[in-house]
C-alpha cells in the first residue's frame, strides 16, 4: 500500500506543479480583468493553495518512501532469519 501510495503521490505532485504553473502564468493577465483587485487576491489566493498542497504532497512523498523502505528491509532481514537476538 505504500508502494501505491508514493505513486499516487507522485502524480498528484505533476498535477499540483502544472496547476501552479498554470495559475503563476494566468495571474500574469490580471492586467485586462475589470476588477483587478479581486482578480490579483483570487490568483495570489489560489497560487498560495495549490503552493500549499504541493508542500504537503512532497511530504506525503517523503513519508511513504521512508516507510516503503523501512518495511522492504524489515521484510528482507526477517525472511533471512538474520537479527539481532538469534
């Protein structure tokens, strides 16, 4: 399951980088909205959302590779009957 999980991670971190990419570059053509001040605080607000979940998606990354690896080396130590109390 974690396995899944890192790899769900790392799609949902593409997504989330094109989003931001894509939000970075149409809050650029503020400049031509009739209010623009609604239309900077909507692209500043969003772009900080998306920046936000794109933090916790690396962390989320982090987190289910450590516990993949920590679980592949527990499962490879317990399978050869090698530890520290045999």
């Amino acid at each position: 399951m974690n396995v899944a999980s890192a790899t769900i991670t790392l799609v949902g971190f593409v997504f989330l980088s094109t989003n931001l990419v894509t939000s970075i570059l149409l809050s650029k053509s503020c400049q031509s909205a009739p209010s623009l001040d609604l239309c900077r605080y909507m692209g500043v607000s969003s772009i900080g959302l998306v920046f936000l979940m794109l933090i916790f998606t690396l962390l989320e990354l982090c987190i289910a590779i450590s516990v993949s690896a920590i679980w592949y080396k527990a499962s490879c130590f317990s399978s050869r009957g090698v530890g520290l109390f045999k």
